[in-house]
C-alpha cells in the first residue's frame, strides 16, 4: 500500500514537492511511524471514553469506536495523500500556507497552534489524574492540587526536552511508550475476560441499545471517542523525516487506526457493569 500518484496537473510541481528539506535527517521508517501513531490514539481514552460512551449508548457503545475510527480513517486518507506527495515538518499549517496565503496560513496555524496546546494539557493533567491512584497529593475533590499541576508541567517539560534531541531518539521513546501503552490495556483485557466474562451482561438493563441505536452516534462526540484517534496525524507532521513517505506513510496510518479500532472496541466490550468512575477511584485514593 501506497500514497496514489499526483495528478496530471500537478507533476510538473512534483520535484519540488517530494524534495527533502534541507536540515531534517529521514530517519523515520514504517514502524517508527506506526507507533507514533498508535501510540498518540492509546492515552486517556481508554478509560474515560469507554467509561462515558456506556453511561451515552450502554452496550451500544461498542459500535461508536468503528464510527469514529472509520470517519477518521476518511480524513487520515486524505492528509496521508499531502504527506507522502509534499512532506513538510509541521505539514498542517505549511500546506494552507502553501496553498492560500499567509492569511490562511495564520489562521490555522494558531487553530493549530491552541488545539496541541489544549491537547498537551489535558493529557498531562490525565496522567497526573491517574498517578494520583498511586501519589496521594496529586488530585483531591475533582481537581488537580499544586503539587499535580506541578507534575504535569514537569511532565510536559520532559516531553518538549526529549523532541529538543532530534527525532531517532524521540522514535525509540516513543515506540517503547507505545508498547508499555498497548500491553497495559492488553493486561487489563485479559484480566477481565479471566474474571468471568459474561456475554449474556450485554443486553443486561434494557437490551443492547437502551437508550436508542441513535446513542452510539451520540457518544462518538459526547463521551469524546472521537478524541481518541486524534493521535492518527502524528506521522503526518513528521513526514519530512520519514525514509518513504509516499509508502510507509499511508501503512503506517492505516495500521495504527486499525489497531486503535479493535482495541477500543474489544476494551469497550470487556468493560464491568455498571462502568467504573476512573476519577472516582482516584479521588477515593487521593482522599485515605
């Protein structure tokens, strides 16, 4: 699988488009954009979005990770299509730029610029959320206290550190991240399934879509499922670093939807009836 070719009408800009920029090491193959990928849709997700897509769709739920991870797979199609025939560091805001004018160009970026900045954010403050179950001090009565906000700017600063090395390093953190990410999942499916795992619990409370088969659509944006896949674009901005972008771009995006897909999905089914409250369960910890 690969990037299609440009059309007529743009091979005579191909040269330029394809040419590598100058400065930036292509060091980054199919597998090292894999992860990126795979590993920016594993995060929080897991387990507040399965958590509040059975509190939208119950059981239903399941159907809402194949909506989002197929309109994604939609959009990731397109943007692989820009990577591989013009790959740019920072593509999403380069190509506006290219195509509209400085105007555009801007515009989106700062669009841009406070989406991964709020992003960023909300991850950090997750994983200190998180690690409170295990630091007490870090989140007490639904919030973060300074010690947490401190962990997480601690947090983000490690993280802008490590991309300050260049990318090979940041590739191999992040996939060994990202393998830590999908085998914790992985471990808490398993335990679940060997817990005792009940299909006839699906249709328990009303039947498989209690609350209408139009709450799966709901939860895919209102439990922010579609959130999830996100992470999908990080290869894409890293394209000008990549070995083949026109070839390991395209496998790279697709895998890592398709797993992201089946492991949300299969998580989403293994979830305890009724759902547990991550935050409960750290605010319980936070507060011994």
């Amino acid at each position: 699988m690969s990037a299609p070719p440009l059309p007529p009408v743009l091979h005579e800009h191909a040269p330029q488009a394809t040419r590598p920029e100058e400065g930036l090491r292509r060091e980054l193959g199919r597998w090292s954009l894999t992860a990126i990928a795979f590993g920016g849709m594993i995060g929080s997700g897991w387990l507040f979005s399965a958590y509040y897509a059975a509190q939208t769709a119950g059981p239903a739920a399941l159907l809402s990770w194949p909506l989002a991870g197929a309109a994604m797979m939609l959009v990731g199609l397109v943007l692989v299509q820009l990577g591989a025939t013009r790959p740019r560091a920072g593509g999403m805001v380069r190509w506006p730029l290219e195509a509209n004018g400085a105007l555009v160009g801007t515009a989106i970026g700062w669009a841009v610029l406070l989406s991964v900045a709020s992003a960023l954010a909300a991850e950090a403050s997750a994983i200190a959320q998180y690690a409170g179950h295990y630091v007490p001090g870090l989140y007490r009565e639904g919030q973060l206290t300074p010690r947490g906000i401190g962990a997480a700017v601690a947090l983000l600063a490690a993280l802008a550190l490590l991309n300050w090395f260049g990318v090979r390093l940041f590739a191999r953190v992040t996939t060994a991240l990202t393998v830590f990410k999908f085998g914790v999942p992985l471990v808490t499916i398993a335990v679940l399934i060997a817990a005792g795992f009940d299909s006839d619990t699906i249709e328990a409370g009303g039947g498989f879509a209690p609350y209408g088969w139009s709450a799966p659509l709901a939860a895919v944006a209102g439990a922010g499922i579609i959130y999830t896949f996100n992470g999908f674009a990080a290869p894409i901005e890293l394209s000008a670093e990549a070995r083949d972008p026109r070839r390991d771009l395209p496998r790279a995006v697709v895998t890592a939807i398709v797993l992201a897909i089946v492991l949300y999905t299969v998580r989403a089914g293994t979830c305890p009836e009724p759902p547990v409250d991550p935050t409960a369960a750290a605010t319980k910890s936070s507060d011994r």
